[in-house]
C-alpha cells in the first residue's frame, strides 16, 4: 500500500490508494481557501487510519500551496479538533 495523497484536481478531491480501493476526500476550491465537502473511506479498508492519513496529507498540500481551508465535511472537522496544531488552516 502507498501512503501517497494526490490531489486529482480535474476531480476536485484527494485520493489515497490502497489495497482493495481508494479513499477520497472531495473538495470545492474557493479563491484561497479548499472547502472541504465529503469524506469516503471503502467499507473493506475502515478502521486502519486511512482516512486520517488522507486528511493529513491533503491538509499538508492545503498548507504547501498557501491556502486555507473549510471543514464542511464532519470527518474533516473531527479530525482537526483531535489535531489542534491544523486549526490555523482554518478561515
């Protein structure tokens, strides 16, 4: 399993690959800021973190390219408050 997140922009979502499918995260980008929308973890790859590794790696990009970011999406939100040192990505 690669624990690589790629931002498939044509997509508008983040993907992490991974035996037996794909997490994705999928966002709306709005001027500086990434809207996080939904969340998808395959019911066959729940309960390894991956969903996790998948926010934290499209946080990392959010971060890399300037931008800031929304939680409209509840797996989002969850995740920052248990992260606190991501909440300054936050509008």
């Amino acid at each position: 399993m690669s624990q690589q997140v790629i931002n498939d922009e044509r997509r508008n979502r983040y993907e992490l690959r991974a035996d037996g499918g794909v997490a994705v995260a999928y966002y709306e980008p709005r001027g500086d800021a990434v809207t996080f929308t939904h969340t998808v973890v395959p019911e066959g790859l729940r309960g390894r973190g991956l969903g996790s590794i998948l926010i934290a790696g499209a946080l990392a990009d959010v971060r890399r390219r300037g931008l800031k970011a929304v939680a409209q999406c509840s797996f989002v939100a969850a995740y920052l408050q248990r992260h606190p040192e991501e909440r300054d990505l936050l509008v």
